[in-house]
C-alpha cells in the first residue's frame, strides 16, 4: 500500500548487505535495466491512489445537503474503489521485490519466511496503534468499538503475513530450478482462491459462531450484525495483494529484467482482456451463487478491478518513461513516495476534530476548495519529510550529538 512498507523490509541484514553500495530506499523502487533509479512508475501509482483517497474522503466527508444526492458524488465514490486495491496490489508487487532479492541471495525458505512475516506483523502494529491513536483524538463521542475496526493498513500488515507463509512453503518444496513459476502460480492461485470464496464467506458460509472481532477479519462484519461494505476484511482484499505480488514475480524475473517496457505492456494487454472476460461473466444468464453482490463480493468486479490495476499500470510506466511523469517535478511521485505518512495524517483534517470544513455541510465547490487545500497540505508535508535532511538539522541544533551514518 504505503512506500514505507517498501523501505521496511529492506532491513533484512542479508539483504541489507547485499546492497550496501545503494541507497536502500531508492533501491527499493529499481528499474530492472538500471538498478540504481527508481521506479517512479510504482510511486507515481502510489501517487495516484493518495489523490483518488483524498478526494473521496473530502466529498464522503464534506458534502450534505442536496449535494450528497448528484451523480458527482456518485463517481466520486465509483472512483473511490480504487484506492484501496492499488495499495494492496502495489504493496504485493514491493513484497515480490524483496523477496526475489533474498532468493537471489540464496537465504533460506525459513529465514525469509520469518523476516517477511516480522515486516508484515510490524505493519499490522501501526494499524492497530492507528485505530488507537483515532479513538484517542475521538475520546468521548467515538465508541469503542471503533478499536476492533478493520481497517486497509491492518490488511496490508495480514496480506503481508499471509504471503510470508505461502512463499515460504513454496520455496521449501519447489524444486530450484522451477521455485520461480511455483511462486507465480501460487500467487495467481491464491487471489483467485480468496476471491472465490469471498461471496459465501459474507453470506451463506459466514462464521457467525465466532465473536465478531475476530469474524470481522473473516467478512467486514464488525458488531453490526452483517457484512460491511467500508471495512477492508480478509476476504475479498488480501486478493489484491496476491495479485500483485503475481505480477510482481513476473516483473522481477531475468526476462521481465531484461524487457521492461514489453512485460509491462503486456500487463496492459491482459488487463484488456481480464475486463472483457469479467464483463462476459457478469452477463450471464445464471450465476453460480446464490447470493450475488457485484459491488462488495463478486469475483467479477475483483477480476474488473485487477483488470484496471494493470492497465493503470501501463498507463503509468508509460507516462513515466515517455510522457511528463517524470520530467522535473511530479507530485505524483512526491506523493507516492510517502504514502503512508501522508494517509496517517490527512485523516485528521477530514473526518478528525480537526477537520477543515463542517462535516457533510458544504456544496461541492467548498469542498473542492478544502480537497485542494488537503493536497496541497500533504504535499508540503511529503516534502519536507523527503527533502530535508532532519539528522543534519538535529546535529545543527545539538553540536555535539553525532548522527548515525
């Protein structure tokens, strides 16, 4: 989801080592031809999906009265659905990176297994201190309840444990020659898996016996007694993650290395065709569930998504190497670089107590205004985050504290 995710594990010692005469966080984001740039398309995707949240936690938060009834909202929302999977499948692709690294370094299945599963779990700890810092600011109208919430960072953080898991068992069992397409299609296998079982998980099969904290993992159930749509559950999400982290297994491969600009044009072509077939199977005469929720668990608008996933995908390496994207300043790619920071903070100035505007009071232009306002805050705040060098400000302002090199 978040940049930092990347720069997390990375700091696994053997492959620290490994690249010790790079810059880690820019190693993070590579171009296979030329190690040591980065790959701004990723952060320009992770660029993207910050702004599409902005924006529909701006119009979702900020516009009432007759506004919430116009088809602006509507597409705002519409255009809200992909946030969340673009981090999930942006953080998979990342996963895929590191871990085709430690394979390259000839680490072990257990060892890899073990420092993917403690990045994963370090991350599913923000998203728990996250809720808690939220409940905290909220204190007194905000019920407790609000500490068990699902959220999208607490399912990066399992995503990452459960792909931990399964690459690790694979790598244990493959034969070495063939570890590379096990772990592709294994990947493959599992996000059309999760996404299969997704429907009768939220309606037919729902594990209603359990308490509801830990059923809300399962199906978004939360303690309102049915699935919900606005959590971020195991199923259907960590779906996205599997797909990417498919993707990126491919991207990282010798060839893929070697021919950057066909792999992914490739993923463009496939997108195409991963729409159409969603869109084939949606219009079927029959459904092979009983209960069928397009919007929330279908596996056709999952496969709909990936889809676009990997047609922005092109779009952005695309926009990146030929186009303006990278050319001088892109807040795109500001942005994507601190993803995470910049998700944590603009929470607070949208739906926190210190929100710009009244909550669902304004007109479309004021919320506009505010969602520009927003932007341009958390770019300012990426920057001085990315741009300013704080160990040489700390050592100026304590002459004699020496910053760790």
């Amino acid at each position: 989801m978040l940049a930092r995710i990347s720069r997390n594990v990375l700091c696994h010692p053997e492959l620290k080592n490994s690249l010790s005469t790079h810059d880690p966080r820019r190693y993070t984001y590579a171009v296979p031809a030329a190690p040591t740039s980065r790959l701004a398309w990723i952060d320009w995707m992770r660029g993207l999906a910050c702004l599409l949240m902005f924006q529909t936690h701006c119009y979702d938060a900020w516009l009432g009265g007759d506004a919430r009834k116009t088809t602006f909202l509507m597409y705002s929302q519409l255009l809200g659905t992909l946030p969340a999977p673009l981090f999930l499948f942006l953080a998979g692709i990342s996963f895929a990176l590191v871990t085709d690294k430690l394979v390259r370094k000839n680490v072990g299945a257990g060892e890899i297994t073990r420092s993917m599963l403690r990045r994963g779990a370090e991350i599913y700890a923000l998203g728990l201190l996250f809720r808690l810092q939220e409940y905290l600011i909220s204190w007194g109208w905000a019920p407790w309840s609000d500490l068990f919430r699902v959220d999208v960072l607490n399912m990066i953080g399992i995503s990452m444990m459960l792909m931990a898991l399964v690459c690790g068992a694979t790598l244990q069992l493959a034969q070495p020659q063939g570890k590379r397409r096990w772990l592709i299609t294994v990947a493959v296998a599992g996000a059309v898996a999760i996404a299969l079982v997704s429907p009768p998980l939220w309606t037919n099969w729902r594990p209603s016996w359990l308490p509801w904290p830990i059923e809300s993992y399962v199906n978004g159930v939360h303690n309102l007694g049915a699935p919900q749509p606005w959590l971020f559950p195991i199923f259907p999400w960590t779906a996205f993650a599997f797909a990417g982290l498919a993707v990126g297994f491919v991207l990282f491969s010798d060839w893929g290395r070697e021919h950057p600009t066909k792999t992914v044009a490739a993923f463009g072509v496939a997108g195409v065709g991963l729409i159409a077939v969603a869109r084939w199977l949606d219009h079927l005469p029959t459904q092979i569930y009983s209960i069928y929720d397009y919007w929330h668990t279908s596996p056709n608008f999952f496969f709909m998504r990936v889809g676009l996933l990997l047609m922005i995908a092109f779009l952005g390496y695309a926009w990146c190497r030929w186009g303006f994207g990278a050319r001088g300043f892109s807040p795109l790619i500001q942005l994507g670089q601190t993803s995470l920071l910049v998700y944590w903070v603009h929470i607070e100035f949208v739906y926190g107590r210190f929100s710009l505007l009244p909550r669902r009071s304004v007109g479309i232009g004021t919320a506009s205004l505010g969602l520009l306002t927003i932007f341009l805050m958390m770019l300012a705040l990426s920057m001085l985050r990315t741009r300013v060098d704080w160990k040489t400000v700390v050592a100026r302002q304590n002459p004699g504290h020496q910053p760790q090199t």
